[in-house]
C-alpha cells in the first residue's frame, strides 16, 4: 500500500492545462496568502484533478482531530457508492482490517475487539477463506463483517474488462457461500488501495460499496514491524469524527496494541459504528 501526498508542483503542471484554472489560483493567492489557506486551497485542487484517474488512493494531514484530504472527496465518491469517512461531526468510527492470511495475530484482535464491544469489517482474499474456514466462520458468529479484498490481489486499475473485474470479485463470493452456506455483504476494498473510476464504476454495477480509508499507517511488513509508540503516534494523533480506519491483521504491533488503542479511543470520547451503519445497508 503507497500512500501519496499532495504538492504545489503537480498541481502547477496539472492546471496549466486548464484554461479556467489560472483565474482561480489567482484568486486564491489574493485572498489567502496573508492566511497560509493556498497550501491547502491547492491541494483540494489536486484532489479533484486525480479523481478520474487511476491512483493509488492517498491522504493529506492538515489539521489534528480533522479529517484529511483524500484522492476525492466524499462527494465526488459517493456517485460510486464509494466511502473514506464519514461527514459528520460526531465522535464515531469505523474500524476495517485487510487480512492477506493468517499469520497468528486473529486471537488476540478477535478477544480485544469482543471486550470491547466492537464490530469490525475485514476485507479478505481468496486464500483465507479457502485456508481458515474454522477461523472465518468465528469471525461471523461474533458479528463481523467480511468483505471482499479479491480474489488473487492484483493492481485493479490494470483490468479493463467486466469479465476481468467480475471475476476477482465473484471467486471470493463463491469461496464464502462454500464455507458460511450464505452469500457476503458486498463490501469491496482495492488492493493496496489503487483505484480507478471505470473500477469503481464495475465495482457498483455489480452492486458492491467500495471503501477506502481516511486514517491508516505503514503496518505491514513484517520485518519491521512499528513499535507501539509509532502506532500511537499516528493512531492517536490522526484520527478523527468519521473515521475509516484500516489496520492489517497480519501485524503483530496490532495484535499487541489493540486492546489498548481501543480503550484510549474509548477514554478520547470515540464510539464504534459498523461499515453498515454508515451505508445504511
């Protein structure tokens, strides 16, 4: 998963194009360069500029406690079916987990998030369904949501036909109805978040909500792995109302820290909403 960030020069080289643009910018340097506001004016900009084309989905930091600035707005993704946060003001969020495979961290998120109350969704591939069928069915019975994170994992924005697509995202369906006798909730994830609208387009016609995120952090290389002061560092100081936060099950920083994160979430004022909450599904 990259993660890409927003600058003046793109949006420069991008807007140059346009012939409306300049009339904006310059309006924007008159009334907000006393103020700092063109920094993030631009990068709004930039957001909307990328949105109609294949991206690896990013996030831009202004301020603690806000949301960020995303790829596209909720807006403009909501046409899609689409989802990074929630708008609102109220101190919820939505905890998500991708699960590659199982590498022995579920017990201990499974236990945290059952004291705590908490309903996630976790967005998972082929194989592990087809490798922890006994370990998926729990997940169920506790109340989780599965979602659909493809078939294989592959770069989604690279496949250009509904066949193509259809079949990443129906071979996970099929492996689920084996195992839980019962079709999944059509919840859908890219792989490491690259994207484009003609996906998410497939993506809603074959009448799936696609989710991207609004806080995450580099937790899934599992040769360095974050301490738990990194985790927090970003975990704590990033999150917001609305929230979409992905986390990767495969990280044992998460295993570790869950519990926890969960309860200085709890002690900041934060309750906990499920992905079919706030699609009204």
């Amino acid at each position: 998963m990259k993660f890409s960030k927003p600058s003046l020069s793109p949006v420069f080289s991008k807007y140059i194009a346009y012939a409306r643009i300049p009339l904006i910018l310059a309006g924007a340097f008159l009334i907000g360069a006393a103020t700092g506001k063109v920094t993030a004016f631009l990068q709004q900009q930039e957001a909307v500029a990328t949105s109609s084309e294949s991206s690896s989905w990013g996030l831009s930091f202004q301020e603690e406690g806000k949301r960020p600035i995303g790829n596209a707005t909720v807006e403009e993704l909501s046409q899609y079916d689409a989802f990074y946060a929630q708008d609102t003001q109220d101190k919820i969020l939505y905890l998500t987990f991708d699960c590659g495979y199982e590498n022995g961290n579920m017990p201990a998120i499974l236990e945290a998030l059952k004291k705590h109350g908490v309903k996630a969704t976790f967005f998972v591939v082929g194989n592990f369904i087809s490798d922890n069928a006994d370990l998926l069915k729990q997940m169920v019975t506790e109340g989780h949501t599965i979602g659909n994170h493809t078939l294989t994992h592959p770069n989604m924005s690279k496949i250009s036909t509904m066949d193509s697509f259809k079949k990443e995202l129906e071979g996970v369906e099929t492996l689920y109805q084996e195992v839980m006798g019962e079709p999944m909730t059509k919840f859908y994830r890219p792989p490491q978040g690259i994207y484009s609208t003609a996906n998410l387009s497939m993506a809603k016609e074959l009448g799936y909500k696609t989710f991207f995120w609004s806080l995450a952090y580099v937790d899934w290389y599992q040769d360095k792995q974050p301490s738990k002061e990194e985790a927090f560092e970003k975990l704590l100081k990033r999150i917001h109302p609305g929230a979409i936060v992905l986390l990767h099950s495969t990280s044992s920083t998460n295993a570790q820290i869950l519990d926890e994160l969960l309860t200085k979430w709890e002690e900041m004022g934060y309750s906990f909403g499920t992905l079919s909450e706030l699609t009204g599904a």
